[in-house]
C-alpha cells in the first residue's frame, strides 16, 4: 500500500542529500506535502519555494533536480516523480497501490475495517 508518509519522508531525505553536494550543511526545512488541484496534474505535490534560499537555487530547477535524482533510483516509493514548475508532483502507481490493498484485505479477512477505538 502507498503512504503518503512515506513519500514525505523519502522526499525530505533526498532533498537534504541534494542540500549537502551543493554544501548546504543546516537542517532543512520540513516538507510540505499537498493534494495537486487537477488530477492531471499527479497525486501529491511538494513545494519547493521554502529550499530555494538554503540551496541558492530557484524552486522550478530544484523540482527539476529531484525529480531526476527520485527516479534515477530503484528504491524509490511506487510512483514516478516530475517537475511542475516550482512543485515536485508524484503520480502514483494505482496497480501497486490495489494490490497492496487486497493483500491487507485478505491478511486481515473479517477483521478488515474493524477499529478499536471510537473517534
């Protein structure tokens, strides 16, 4: 099943990665994640505007740099990273994230759904 804390938190590690090639050596800010307005336009989106000062460079060329640098790697989350504009957008991969779902259903069976708690 896909997270999107999982997501976040890949991100934020291959931004603070980027940060230090370029000699950045301060704790980043946290990354902010968001719903993209259009679905076209993927299933989460990232903002880069709080990294372009600590990096010295514009939000649309770090987008672009992380994008390549998330789907350069085999580890990555199931999804394909791209650039739009000052946003890193994740299009998620919906045949990974059914499957997920219906190994949870069938190892949990009956008790799929259920909680313990009241909210």
């Amino acid at each position: 099943m896909i997270d999107r804390q999982q997501w976040k938190n890949f991100v934020q590690g291959r931004l603070e990665i980027l940060a230090s090639k370029a000699g950045f050596s301060e704790k980043l800010p946290e990354v902010m994640i968001q719903v993209p307005p259009k679905p076209e336009m993927g299933d989460l989106a990232f903002p880069m505007f709080l990294f372009a000062k600590a990096m010295k460079k514009s939000p649309n060329t770090i987008s672009q740099e992380l994008s390549d640098d998330i789907n350069s790697l085999d580890n990555k989350p199931s999804g394909t990273a791209f650039a739009a504009g000052p946003y890193m957008n994740v299009r998620l991969d919906m045949n990974d994230m059914i499957g997920g779902l219906f190994k949870k259903i069938e190892a949990e069976g009956d008790d799929y759904g259920k909680t313990q708690s009241v909210s």
